[in-house]
C-alpha cells in the first residue's frame, strides 16, 4: 500500500512507533498525529492505519489524528468517510 504522498505514510507510521514504544515502557499517553485534509481522501490511509495497528500492536485508542481545518472544511465531502472511520 502506497500512499500519494509518501511522507503522510511516514508520519502516520512514525506516530505509531513512538506510541509503540511509549506504551512498552509502561506510560500511558496519547500522541497526535498531525495530517492535513488531504490524505484524508486517499482510500489507502485507512488501509495503512489499520496496517499500522496490526504492526505495532499500539491500542487505537492511544493516537488522536489531527486535520488542517481550512482543507477539511474545503473537502468536508469527501473527508467525511475516512474520518468517520477514524473515531471509531
């Protein structure tokens, strides 16, 4: 799975690995992970987040991902989807 922009994919994949490696130490925290709307649209992210999930085994709930206002309020149409998808 490939992403348009490959550093969307590092970056959600980075926050994955620090909440990863945060968890094993024993803390509980929660780390944002900033995106703009973007990517949002991009059917693949999904597929990468839940990739990402199965990878590190860091518990959902530990990540808060966090959309640009101005491109989610341009492309609310289409960032509805995926972002539902998200606060599950």
């Amino acid at each position: 799975m490939r992403l348009d922009d490959p550093r969307n994919a590092a970056v959600v994949s980075a926050g994955f690995e620090a909440s990863a490696e945060t968890e094993a130490a024993g803390h509980d925290v929660v780390f944002e992970i900033n995106l703009s709307a973007k990517p949002l649209v991009d059917e693949r992210l999904t597929d990468h987040i839940s990739s990402e999930i199965t990878r590190t085994g860091v518990n959902p709930r530990s990540l808060m991902f966090e959309v640009t206002e101005t491109e989610a309020i341009i492309n609310i149409d289409r960032a509805r989807p995926p972002s539902a998808w998200l606060s599950r």
